[in-house]
C-alpha cells in the first residue's frame, strides 16, 4: 500500500465560519448600516434587537452544557478506570479457571503428568499473585479449589507409586514406566511431604530384602560376615542405577539416600547383635568389623557427596613436610622404625588436620560401646611389650663403649613410640571420644613404666642411699668419702640412658599435642601428660647427677697428688705441674650429648669442683714463695683447661655459654687471689692484712688463718696478725651480723640451695 501525504491549506481559524462577527476585519458601523439600510428599515429595530437576543441565549446555553461537560470529566474518567481493572483481572482469572479445568481433566482421564507438571506449575505461580486478594471469595474458592486438587493428584501419584513398587511382595517385573517419571516431576510441585513420601516408600521396599537375609539370627548376620553386609549394597546400587536411575529426578539422589539408609539400618541391626553376643566379641574380630567398615564408608565418601547428610564438601590437605618424629609423619604414608631426637620447637613441621569424611562413624559408631575390648588388648599388648624391653636388656647388656653408638637413644624407645602412634591412628579411626582418654591412660601407665623399669631401673648403682642422689647432697658431699667410680660401660650406659630420656621427654610432648588434635573438642582438657613429663625430668636429673659425681670423683687423685706435694722445697718455676692434667677429660660420650645437657653438666660439676680445688690449696702448707708462684701457675692453667671442656673430644668448636664461664671466672678467680696474698710478704703487717682484704674481700677469720697457716707463720705471728685483722675489718652494714661475710668457699646453704634451684630450673626448661 502506497502511504500519501495529505497537506492543509494555510487558516487562521480552528472551524470556518460565514458569520460577519467572526471576521477578522469586522466594522461594526458596516455590519449595521447592512442590517438597516435605510431610513424605513428603522422600523423593524425592535424585531432584529429580539432576534440578536435570542442568538445570544443560545450561545450561553452551549456555553453552559460545555463547562458542565467538563466538570464531570473527571468522574467518568475514574469510572473508566475501574472497570477497565476488573475486565483485566477477568482475563486472567478466566484463562486460570480454563488451565486449571484443562489440568483437572488431563490428571484424572489420561494420566499425562508431564502435561499435568507444566500446568501446575503455572497455575501455582499464578496463584501465589492472588495471595493479597484472598479476602475476596471468588478468589478464596480457586486456592482451595487448587489445593484440594493437588491433594488429590498427589494421593493418586502416591497409590500409582504403591501399586508398581508393593510393600509387600516383589517388584513390578516391567520396571519402572515413563508415567511414574513424569509423575516425579509433578511431585516436586506438589507438598514435600508427598516427594518424602514417595522416597521413603521405595527406600523402605528396596531395602526388604536385606532385613530378611540378614536377620539377627542368620549366620551372615555376625561380624566375620560383615563384609557380606558391604557387598549385599553395592550389588542394589548398580542394580538401581541400570533399573531406577532414570525414573527420579537427579536433585532426589536417591543413590545416596539408599546407600545413607542402609547404613541407618546397618548400625541398628549391629548394636542389637552385638548386645545379644558382647561376650563373643574378640579383639581380632572387632578390629576386622572395624576396619571393614571404615573402609566402606571411605568407598561412600568417594562416590558421593553427602548432600543428603549436609555439605560434604571438603578441601584436599596440603603435604606437610617430612618429620622423624613418630607423631609428626603422615598417618597415610609407610611408617619408619628409626627415630631421631626432634628439633626445637620453632622447627617443628606441622601437619595440617586431617578432612573430614562426610560418612564417617555412620556404621562404624555402634563399635564405640565395645571398644573396651581394644583398650584392654591394648593394655595387654603394652605390658608385654615393656616386659620384652627388659628382657632384651638384660640379654643384650649396655651399649658397648667401643662402638660409636655410645650415649645414643636407646632402640627400645623408638620401638615404644612408634607403637604407641599406632595405636593412638587407629583408635582415632575407631572414636574420638571416650576411648581414646582410656587409650591416653595407657599411654601414661606405660611411659611412666618405662621411665623407671628401663632406664631409672637400669642406672648404676652407687654408695649413697637407695632413696637417689639430689644435686644438694652431691656438692654437700664431705671429702674423704668414698664414692663410687663407674666403668666405661657404665658412663656409656648413664649417658645413653640420659639421651633417651631427653628424647622421651621431647616425644611425649608431641604425643600430648597429638593426643589433642584427635580427641573432641571438649574432652581435650582430660588430656595431661605432665605427670610422665616430669618422670623424665626426673630420670635426666639422676643421670645429670652421675656424670658428675664421676667426673668429680675422677678429679680427686690429682687434688690428692697436689695437696701432698712438698710446696716449701719448689725452688724454681717451671711448666705447669703434671697433676693438672693427669685428670682425664670428659668421656667421648658425654661430649656426644646435646650441648646444652653438656653445659648443664659443666656447670654442676664446677659447683662441686672448684670449691674442692680451693679447700685442698688450703692444704698445701707451708709454701715458699716460688712454690706460690707455681701454684699460680698451675691454677691458671686449670682454668684455662675448665674453659675449654665445652670443646674438648668434638669435632665443632662449642663456645661455652655465658653462665658456665662466669661459673669457672669467678671460682678461679679466687683461687689465684688466695695465692697472691700468699705470695705477698707478711711484713709490714698491716699493709698485709690491708691487701688481703682488698684481693679477697673476705671477713671471714678462718680464711684467712688458712692463708697464715699456708704461709707458715708460727702461732704467735698468727695470734698478732689475727688480732690485727680483726682490728682492720670494715664496719659492717646496718643490719648485717658482726661475724662479717661469709667466705665464697663455704657458700651459705641459702646461696647453695639458689643456685642449685636456677642449674634445675635450667635443666626443666630444656628439656
């Protein structure tokens, strides 16, 4: 069609009009010498003023209807407006009622419910628009009218469901239909209760065979035929899947639903049997359901996700890094028999939790009330196992001093550890929960028990009491006691015994943490290995305590030999005197220890020996002047011998921490000042007495009747300097005892007891 343009010609009016008056040029004296004309035409003025009149009345009432038509524009407007709403809601309420009546005849005549589950969807979507209009009753009627037939469509896809898959009886042969599946479709509109319905039902009918075949008192119902149980539903899970797997909506899983109900089922029916039987259950026999079943509901974890149980999704674990540490290797990889002494703690790797397994204990959960069986096992396993330590020790003898393993970890100890993370993996496996605080009481019982049938029970025996040395009674010790002197195999054995104990102490921290990550949450404050810690301790104290006691006793020919020497007769200095270095050093395996064992060692050691060197250089007396000097001498290069023991038999260069050198400094120290005052003539004798109490500091009237006796003056020079000295003593402090200071020889047991306690305090913190 050819579209025209349709042009108007120019107007300056809206409607042409003929009248006079509406002309644009209109003149009033023309207009109305045209309506009177002449003179005669006057006559008629009153007849055309009327007509002029009546014109104008009409002109009003036109005016009038005009405006008023106006006026009630509005209102028709309004009205316009209402009833176009009521006509659009008719339209759709009368294409709801067709749909509705269409789906109503489709449902109960054909049975087309892939129809019937697109209309209904529509037709409840547009219901829920109506929801605010429920107060109207046309409305009400279509909701209830909808509800009353989803009722009814949804008991008629229950009855469908019911008559293909009977509760009792078997299968419908034909399988499942393509009614059935569209019939799913509808129900996932209709109520969740009738889609839980449906799931329940058939669930329940697959799953009836299985509750006949495996009845509590069938023989494959017990737990050396568990495995029947696990086998029984993977072949209804393939068999579901080539059968049903297509008649239900993916969303339902009903895969996993079936495989989650059987396992409901299966924990059911166990904790029944295993009431019934508790005193067949076998150790050998739990642990072989266990592991079964933990298997199987490792496969579920695998194949499904556990949608149904909640989110199981869970993120892979990062590697941790490579640990010798029985409690720091991965749990899933080969395990290794050789043990190494662990890091410091900053160098510790961690190993990142395990994930969590969506499935786990679903079964395996009824096995928890009867793991008393495995804890018992367990306990018996221990103690036969510490019983076989024992007797491989007493069979196999010490480590031998002249193998390089001397003062190494102790074999037995790596075996106990390894053993114990075993157990620890799989009762963990088992239950998280009360069980492994029984399985952490054996763990305690055990440790404690190889703490002193091992190695306590195993240190060699000396002279003191049988209640064991303490470091106080150690540097008590009165000379001229005898102590006993250990063999080279029983120094090889102390210091292996000490190296185990340190690595014992370490690892049964870390088994604490690990113990830890393992149990619940709010059973982890029941885990306590402080008490097995401190037996340990207790074990390294003793060992610590031996070494020196030997080390200190080893020096005592040389002080002997010293203090015997006729110091008068020295008439020139020579080299340093042949006792100072016929004391032999520290045994290699002892320089095998940790650093900082070796220090802590050291340092007890120059407690305990420099104040005997220092009483037997009072014994040396009288002695000349070049005797002094030698002595001097020789003190100077026993301290310097002391500083150096830290490095003395290893092949790194050990710098001596700070607290052991000021430990030799200062002792030494004072040994060479009581020389030097010996060294100094007697005469004048106040300048002696004024530089005896300048080098020494000491106040003490029996030191320095030791420095006169060394000196050899006769009583009465001694009874005059003595009186001299005590005349000289500097006022001592306000509130100090007149006796003045005590000497650093003899320490106060107060001073002792401090030092003794920072030396263990030391030693607790390290290890």
């Amino acid at each position: 069609m050819c579209c025209s343009v349709v042009f108007f010609p120019p107007s300056p009016q809206v409607f042409p009009s003929q009248d006079p008056l509406d002309r644009a040029d209109f003149n009033a004296v023309e207009y109305i010498n045209t309506l009177f004309p002449t003179e005669q035409s006057l006559a008629n003025i009153d007849e055309v003023v009327n007509k002029i009149r009546l014109k104008i009345r009409r002109l009003d009432d036109n005016i009038r209807t005009v405006v008023r038509g106006q006026t009630n524009v509005g209102q028709d407007g309004r009205q316009v407006c209402v009833t176009s709403g009521i006509a659009t809601q008719d339209f759709p309420q009368t294409c709801f009622v067709k749909s509705f009546n269409f789906l109503y005849r489709a449902m109960t005549r054909r049975r087309q419910y892939g129809e019937v589950a697109n209309l209904l969807q529509g037709v409840v979507n547009v219901l829920e628009h109506f929801n605010k209009y429920m107060g109207i009753p046309q409305i009400r009627q279509l909701s209830e009218r909808v509800k009353a037939a989803q009722n009814e469509l949804g008991q008629q896809i229950l009855a469908d469901f019911e008559e293909a898959f009977p509760s009792q009886g078997t299968k419908r042969p034909g399988g499942p239909s393509n009614v059935l599946r569209d019939a799913c479709l509808v129900a996932n509109v209709l109520d969740p209760r009738i889609k839980q319905e449906i799931i329940k039902k058939f669930i329940k009918q697959h799953l009836s065979e299985y509750l006949v075949l495996f009845q509590e008192n069938q023989d494959v119902a017990w737990l050396d035929k568990i495995d029947r149980r696990y086998a029984w539903i993977k072949r209804q899970l393939v068999d579901y899947e080539e059968k049903y797997g297509r008649m239900f909506p993916q969303e339902w899983c009903m895969t996993e639903r079936i495989a989650v109900e059987f396992c409901h089922v299966t924990r059911t029916e166990l904790s029944k049997i295993m009431r019934t039987r508790a005193k067949e259950i076998e150790v050998k026999l739990l642990l072989f359901a266990i592991q079964r079943t933990t298997n199987f509901e490792g496969l579920l974890a695998k194949r499904f996700s556990g949608c149904t149980l909640g989110d199981g999704t869970v993120k892979k674990p990062d590697v941790p890094p490579p640990s010798t540490n029985p409690f720091l290797e991965d749990e899933a990889g080969t395990e290794t028999d050789e043990i190494v002494i662990e890091k410091s703690d900053a160098e510790k790797p961690k190993k990142p939790k395990a994930p969590d397994n969506p499935f786990h204990g679903i079964v395996s959960k009824c096995f928890e009330p009867h793991l008393y069986v495995y804890i018992e096992s367990q306990d018996k396993n221990l103690s036969e196992l510490i019983d076989r330590f024992v007797a491989d020790f007493k069979a196999q003898g010490p480590p031998k001093p002249n193998v390089d393993e001397g003062g190494a970890v102790l074999p037995s100890c790596a075996d106990l550890f390894v053993y114990y993370k075993k157990c620890m993996v799989q009762c963990s496996q088992l239950s998280t929960g009360e069980p492994m605080i029984a399985l952490t009481t054996i763990f305690q019982k055990y440790l404690r028990e190889y703490a002193w049938k091992i190695l306590s029970g195993n240190l060699p025996k000396t002279t003191s009491s049988s209640s064991g040395l303490t470091i106080t009674s150690l540097l008590k010790e009165k000379e001229g006691s005898e102590v006993a002197k250990f063999t080279l195999e029983e120094l090889c054995l102390i210091c292996s015994i000490l190296s185990t104990a340190e690595y014992c102490l370490a690892t049964t921290q870390q088994l604490e943490e690990k113990l830890k990550e393992k149990v619940d949450a709010s059973l982890v404050e029941r885990i306590n290995l402080t008490g097995e810690t401190d037996t340990f301790s207790i074990v390294i104290s003793n060992s610590i305590q031996l070494l020196v006691q030997d080390l200190d006793a080893a020096c005592d020919p040389a002080l002997t030999a010293m203090s015997k020497m006729q110091w008068q007769n020295v008439e020139h200095v020579g080299d340093q005197s042949p006792y100072v270095t016929s004391g032999n050093p520290p045994h290699q395996n002892i320089v095998r220890l940790q650093m900082l064992t070796v220090c802590v060692i050291l340092c007890l050691l120059c407690s305990s020996f420099i104040p005997k060197f220092i009483n037997h250089l009072f014994k040396c007396k009288p002695i000349s002047m070049v005797g002094a000097e030698q002595l001097l001498l020789d003190t100077h290069s026993l301290k310097m011998v002391l500083l150096d023991l830290p490095s003395i038999g290893s092949q790194v260069v050990r710098k001596a921490p700070a607290s052991y050198t000021r430990i030799v400094v200062k002792g030494m120290t004072r040994a060479e000042m009581i020389l030097k005052v010996v060294m100094a003539p007697h005469e004048p004798p106040v300048v002696f007495v004024d530089n005896y109490i300048k080098l020494l500091a000491d106040c003490s009237t029996d030191t320095f009747q030791k420095i006169l006796d060394m000196k050899g003056l006769k009583r009465s020079e001694q009874s005059s300097m003595l009186d001299l000295f005590r005349q000289r003593l500097p006022a001592p402090p306000s509130g100090a005892e007149s006796t003045g200071s005590l000497s650093l020889s003899a320490p106060t047991p107060e001073q002792e007891s401090s030092r003794i306690r920072k030396l263990e305090k030391l030693i607790k913190k390290r290890l």
